[in-house]
C-alpha cells in the first residue's frame, strides 16, 4: 500500500510540474488517503505484535 501511495504522489509532482492541475490533484488525494491507511494500519499490527509479545514472554 505503501508503495502505490509513493506512485501516486509521484505521479502528482509529475502532473503538477507539467501544469495538468486536475490530474495532479487527484492523485494526490489518492496518495495521502493510502498513505494514511498504510499509517493506521502499520499502528494497528504493531500493537498486535507487542501485546503477542508479551503473551510469549509472560510479561
């Protein structure tokens, strides 16, 4: 996920610096709606992994 978000935002500074606005703007939002995502996500396996942790270790 993290990955398309880069090619979105890519693509956005592409389009932007070529002066298609619309485009640009599209992608962009497209960007940081996956990039947020792939945040939320990251958050949420790495509580799960702490607290598996803990249940492994008997902390």
């Amino acid at each position: 996920m993290l990955k398309w978000a880069i090619v979105f935002a890519v693509v956005a500074l592409i389009a932007g610096a070529l002066g298609f606005g619309g485009i640009a703007g599209a992608a962009a939002g497209v960007a940081k709606i996956l990039f947020f995502l792939f945040a939320v996500g990251f958050v949420i396996f790495l509580a799960l992994g702490v607290m598996a942790g803990r249940k492994i270790t008997g902390n």
